[in-house]
C-alpha cells in the first residue's frame, strides 16, 4: 500500500510512473514505446536492470563492455 505523506510527494511519484509508462513497450503500437529508444546491438553488454517507479518495474539495458 502506497501512502501519499503530500502534493510533492504526490508528483514524485507521478513522475516516476509517467516517464516509465512512456518509456516501455505498448502492444497498441506495435510493441513500441510512445519514446524513441536506441537500438541495442545484442550480446555486446552486459544486461542491468534499473528500478523505475520505486522499485515496482525495472527497466533493462545493455551496458557497454
């Protein structure tokens, strides 16, 4: 349970889940995000994962070698 302790933290958290709603794949566009994202060269990298809207999804990326 998620609890709000004012408007700021309010819009701490809105701004995390819109820029990782924004960010990850939607299946009405054809398993593309509203966002451009770089292509990733496969198998170049290790995978890491990044926390996005307080630890409830995780975005993964490449690092480079």
């Amino acid at each position: 349970m998620l609890r709000l302790v004012g408007e700021q933290h309010l819009r701490c958290i809105l701004t995390g889940y819109f820029g990782s709603y924004h960010a990850r794949t939607h299946l009405s566009l054809t398993k593309d995000s509203p966002d451009v994202r770089p292509i990733q060269i496969p198998f170049i990298g290790r995978i890491v994962q990044l926390p996005r809207v307080g630890d409830l999804h995780y975005r993964y990326v490449r690092q480079a070698a």
